[in-house]
C-alpha cells in the first residue's frame, strides 16, 4: 500500500466557495441604492395623510372658530367654478334636491355639511341651502378651515 504524504492537498483548495463570475464594485453600490430607494418610498407611502376627496380640489374660508366634527353627515361641495358634488358625485340643483329628499326619509336627522370653495359665489351657496331646507334637512352646516394662530 502506498501513502502519499499529503493525502488531503487538493482539498485544501475546494474548501472555500469561490464565485466564477466576479461583479464589479457598480453594481453592489446600485443594488444598495435602489433597495434605500424603495425602502424610503414605502416609508413615504405609508405615512403620507390620505386625501379625502382625490377628485375635487376645494379651498375652504379660515375661520378661527371651531364648531367640532359632525360624525354621520352627508357632504355638499361647492368648487370655485359652480360645480356640485354631492358625496362625491357631480350633480346638478335638481338632481340634488332628490338625493336630499331620499336621504331625509331615509334617516330624519341626517346633517348636511357644505363644503363651499371661497371663491365660490354666494348665490350657488345659498341655493343649496335652500334645496336643503325644503328637502327636510333640519341640520345644515358649512365647513371652514382653520386659522393659524398668531404668535
């Protein structure tokens, strides 16, 4: 039987993976990027405040009081242009006096917020809360943004 002083010589050399296709320093700083990227991005996504009405951009008057949240109300948004959107849908004077009438026998107590843009007209305002009234609805009231405060 014949020994060899080393028996084990090659497997010093396969003991370590070695890759056969080495990447250049670019890519790993790419993939590093853009993982940092698409965490940060999530990131965002998840804390950013969610819009309310995505479709229909309204600038409310400042007001300095505040009457509190109306919870189980309906909402009635005037644009600047004359537009009406009643729970976000557009409607018209006729179309609104009939959602409002169904609404009110629906639910009596049912409050109406109306969200008017300040650069809407007066006269459109006061249409609606009109059409409101003589649908039924006992509670109206219009939405205001709020002051900051002076300091």
């Amino acid at each position: 039987m014949i020994r060899e002083k080393e028996p084990y010589k090659n497997s010093r050399k396969n003991r370590f993976f070695s890759p056969k296709k080495k990447y250049s320093g670019i890519w790993i700083s790419c993939i590093i990027f853009f993982d940092a990227a698409f965490i940060f991005l999530c990131f965002y996504i998840i804390n950013s405040p969610l819009m309310l009405k995505p479709g229909i951009n309204i600038d409310l008057p400042k007001s300095s009081f505040s009457g509190g949240l109306i919870y189980n109300g309906v909402v009635l948004s005037i644009t600047h242009n004359g537009l009406l959107f009643f729970q976000d849908e557009e409607v018209n004077l006729i179309q609104l006096k009939s959602s409002l009438e169904d609404i009110c026998l629906n639910n009596p107590d049912i409050s109406l917020i109306i969200e008017a843009d300040k650069k809407s007209e007066h006269s459109m305002l006061v249409s609606a809360w009109e059409i409101a009234q003589k649908a039924g609805i006992k509670k109206i009231t219009i939405a205001t943004g709020l002051k900051a405060k002076d300091d």
